[in-house]
C-alpha cells in the first residue's frame, strides 16, 4: 500500500473526479459533451470516443493533485493508456491524482425499494490486477429508492462482503450506497442507512479502513459521525443529479465531506472548445468543486 497516496486520499485537500461512465451512462455523457450517437457505430468506437474525452480531461493542465486528489476510473480506462503510459501511473506519477477503479458490474432489478449489485464473479482477478498496476481502492455503487428497511440492509450487507473481499487485496473499496435523491421517504432512508453502515463498520478488520461515498444528506452534517470515524479514510459526496451549483452548495454546509462528482465535472465540456476554452472551463469547475470540498 503506497502510504503517500493513503496520505493524499485522507486528509488532502481536494476532491475525487468521477471518470467511471460505463456501457449505460457512457452515451449520455458524450452526448453532453457534444458527440451525438450518429457520430460513432458500436462499443469500440463509442469507448474510444469516451476515453479520448477522459485523457482530454486528466491531461489538462487544470487537471492536477493539488485540488483533484483521486480519480475514479472504468475498468478498460484502467486498462488504456495515456500519453503512452498506463492510466493508473500517468495519474499518480505525473498529475499525483489516486487512481480507484470502478468494480461493480451495474444494478440488479429492483426489490424492497433497492437495487443491490449484479454478481461479480471477476472481482478477484480485477483486484488483483488493479493491486498490480498501482490502483489505490476500488468503487462499487448500489441503490437505495425507498425508506424500506429490509432491502437498506441487503445494500449494507452485501457492501459490507465485497469491501472485504476489496481489502484483502491490499485495496481500500468505496462503499456507495447512494440514496435516489427523487425519492419521497429520502430521510427516512438515510437514517436508517446511517444506522446500518454504523453497524457494517464494525466488520472492518482492525488497523483497516473503508470509505463512503454517499448521496448529499437531506440534514446538513448528517454523515458527520463517520467523517469522525477512524474506519473511515474519507467520506465523498456523490452529485446524484443535482446540478453542480446546487450540488457544491449542499456539499459546502456539510463539514469534512468532500465531492466525488461525475457529471457535475463534465457539465459545460465540449468536444468543440478549443483547448484554450476546454481549460478554462474545466479551471473554473475544479476550482468550484475544490471551494466546496474545503468547507
């Protein structure tokens, strides 16, 4: 384990950039960016497309450790190069941005109000393989639609197994349980999540930790327990739909969390700018975002 990157991950100033887009999301977010679906045929080209907009973004100049302090990467993104490197060591070597990888394999259907994981059954040899290419820790999101208390432990539960499985490769997983934020009982849900992730710490092995990258709370400061909480490397906040004003808003009123933010960071990229544009845009948003995670 790279102790300078455990260091950075912890207590450094900044926030995660979000750049996991897989196959579903992948074409919404080049839409945003201004390629539309008539633009490329099949998934090789759409991946290829998607990459050369995350290599635009990390190779920016913008785009650096002293206010980006990780990055969450798609699996093939870990696998591809930039600037003739391998992802994972361009960031860490040259930007000093952590490298996490995405490990989920997308959502199950939905039962009592959650939507928990698929299976993984290549989780094992992905970790391994991330472990191996200097990956820091890993991501993995469920969600949580109503205030159901049942299907909220079945998240928390099954977070809980496979962030123990992450751990004994030597990696620190993100559990993401993220709360719908259209949902009606939002509140009630994330107390009783707050509630059951109190009690999965307690599966932590000692002198271990985990993070949490949780949907903006509904009362300021609700997290706060676990950013308080040495088990607990980091506490992110995911953007869940909210536009990125009103995302750093909300993230600013809630002490120690930091942004973790996905779409709120390429909001306003265009495949068009020029690369004098491109920067200044992407300038402006980290700086938005780092103001927020600050707080």
């Amino acid at each position: 384990m790279n102790t300078d990157m455990r260091t950075q991950m912890g207590s450094g100033k900044g926030f995660i950039a979000a750049l996991d887009q897989s196959g579903g999301s992948t074409p919404k977010a080049l839409k945003l960016y201004g390629i539309d679906e008539s633009a490329y045929s099949g998934e090789a080209e759409m991946f290829d497309l998607v990459h050369a907009m995350r290599s635009r973004i990390i190779t920016d100049p913008a785009f650096n450790g002293d206010k980006v302090i990780a990055a969450i990467l798609f699996e093939m993104t870990m696998d591809r190069d930039i600037e003739g490197q391998p992802t994972p060591s361009y960031l860490w070597d040259v930007k000093r941005v952590v490298p996490i990888v995405k490990v989920d394999l997308g959502l199950a259907d939905e039962v009592d109000g959650v939507q928990v994981m698929k299976p993984m059954p290549h989780l094992d040899d992905l970790c391994a393989r991330a472990a191996g290419k200097g990956v820091f820790g890993t991501k993995m999101r469920s969600v949580i639609n109503s205030a159901n208390p049942a299907g909220i432990q079945a998240v928390v539960d099954q977070q809980f197994d496979v962030a123990l499985q992450i751990l004994g490769h030597g990696l620190v997983p993100i559990i993401e349980p993220e709360v719908n934020i259209k949902s009606d009982d939002k509140a009630q849900s994330e107390a009783i999540l707050r509630d059951a992730l109190l009690a999965g710490l307690d599966r932590v092995p000692a002198g271990q930790q985990v993070m949490f990258k949780l949907s903006l709370p509904s009362a300021n400061n609700f997290y706060r327990i676990f950013v308080d909480d040495p088990r607990v490397l980091r506490v992110v906040a995911l953007s869940g739909g909210y536009s990125r004003d009103d995302a750093c808003d909300m993230l600013a009123a809630n002490n120690g969390m930091i942004a973790s933010f996905s779409r709120a960071l390429s909001e306003g990229l265009s495949a068009q700018q020029s690369d004098a544009e491109f920067n200044a845009t992407l300038q402006a948003t980290i700086d938005e975002i780092y103001a927020a995670s600050i707080t």
